[in-house]
C-alpha cells in the first residue's frame, strides 16, 4: 500500500500545503491512486469479474432504493467499434475488451407504477426524477471503476457517450425513457508505469467551512495552473488547464453536440418538466 506522504504528493503536487492526514486505510490508498487508463492489453475481462463489478455497483447509495440505472456490457468488436466512433471516435474504446455504458433508466420504476394501476406514471416526468437518475448512476458506476482497480484492472469515464445519445441509444436498443449518461472502459491495463496520478485543485478550492466563498478561489486556481503545468510538460502534453475549462464552456463549439442534450432527453423520453 502507498504511503499517506507519496498518495497526496501524487494527487496534489509536490509542494503539499498541509501535513498528510495520519488517518489511512485501503481504500484511500486505492481512491488517491487513481488515474485513467486508455491503453489496454487484450486479455479478457472474465465474466466473474463483471458480476463483482456489478454487484459493487449496485452497493452505491441510492435514493429511496429507488435504483434507477441499469448498466450495458459491450464485448463485441464491432459494436464496441461503432461505439467508439460515436463517442469522438477514441481508439481505446475499441482497444479495451469491455465497455460499460451506464444509463439512467426510468423505464423500470415507469413499468412498475403502471402496473401497480396508476393511470400514468407523471412524477416521473420532472426534472427532479432525472436528477434522481443521473445521481443513482453516477455512484454506482464509481463503485464499479473504484472495484476495477481493486482487481488490478484499468477504467476511464467516457463522457463522449453523450456527443450522440440517440444513436447510441438506437445502437443498444434502448426503450423510451432509459439514457446514455457515460460510458466506462474496463481493461487489464497496458504500460500502467506511463499512466501518471494527475494533481487535482487544491483542497482549498473545493472544500468550505460553512459557508460557500468563491473569491478565495482565484489565488487557487493560479497555483492549481502552475501545479498542472509542470504535470503536463513532464507527460509531453499540452499545457493549460484555465485553457481547458474556457475551451469546454467559452463557446457552443466546446460541447462537441452536448448542446442537444436537452432535445435528445425528451427524444428518449425525459420531458424534464
């Protein structure tokens, strides 16, 4: 297990601005090592580990008990490689032997208010059950990545699922009222030594006491650009991470056709009222 010192180096730069909590354990270690892994061996990912996987998953809180997300595994080639192409057409979703796409679905609760005898199942309708949703699945899809590294496997979230949910949607057949919210690849990871832990925004930054204070955040966010800066050059990549977010939320073109989420949720059955 990774020591406290060398795990909060990794996740927030060598220069820490606090002493490493002399609380520890497992799991920490494993949560502060994590990095996204898009280079993947072609070894299998046994069956056996995708039910623990799943079982992990479904261990995530949900609200109410509610559990409204269900989970697509894609082995396929060809399916995993029009995924791909759909999904900003990214090399290692073909290259990874599994690729997890978890859904927000409310068709299951829909069903069962139904056939219960209600005459529509209207509260689900609203915004508030597709926050529901996307929350449900957002927890237990970390679940199942953070159990994934447990078993030495390699994960990374793909968000790109959503540049074209309607068509991914068509691809895995998905009823009215279930959505494509991200996909997961799952692999035995290639090259791990050149997969680096990448420094994340100073506590500072995220964390309030009380009371929510966003101008404090400025000087954080200059140190956090410094920090990541070094990061990137040691990595050989492009440097900015202000850059980055400006680039994402400056313009509709950073969306990369995440603008139609909304017309795509009511496409597939979120009216979102």
């Amino acid at each position: 297990m990774t020591s406290p010192d060398t795990s909060f180096r990794l996740r927030y730069g060598s220069e820490l601005p606090f002493d490493p909590p002399s609380v520890w354990s497992e799991v920490i270690a494993r949560q502060l090592d994590h990095r996204s892994v898009r280079s993947y061996r072609p070894d299998p990912v046994s069956d056996e580990a995708l039910t623990a996987l799943v079982a992990a998953a479904q261990s995530a809180p949900t609200s109410g008990n509610l559990q409204l997300w269900s989970v697509v595994a894609v082995r396929e080639d060809d399916r995993r490689t029009r995924l791909a192409t759909l999904a900003g057409d990214q090399d290692f979703i073909r290259q990874a032997p599994l690729f997890l796409i978890w859904l927000a679905d409310l068709a299951r609760a829909r069903q069962v208010t139904t056939e219960l005898g209600a005459a529509t199942a209207e509260g689900a309708d609203f915004v508030e059950a597709a926050v529901l949703a996307f929350v449900d699945v957002a927890l237990a899809a970390q679940n199942a990545s953070l159990a994934a590294e447990s078993l030495g496997l390699g994960t990374v979230f793909v968000g790109a699922i959503r540049n074209r949910p309607l068509d991914v949607a068509a691809e895995l057949g998905l009823p009215p009222h279930v959505f494509p919210v991200f996909g997961l690849t799952v692999g035995h990871p290639d090259r791990i030594a050149e997969t680096a832990v990448k420094p994340r925004l100073p506590q500072q930054a995220v964390l309030h006491h009380e009371r929510y204070e966003l101008g404090p955040q400025a000087a954080q966010v200059e140190a956090y650009e410094a920090t990541l800066n070094d990061f990137y050059s040691r990595a050989g990549l492009r440097a900015g991470w202000i850059d980055r977010v400006a680039t994402r939320f400056g313009s509709i073109t950073g969306l990369n056709g995440r603008e139609h989420l909304r017309q795509a949720l009511n496409t597939q059955g979120f009216p979102l009222r």
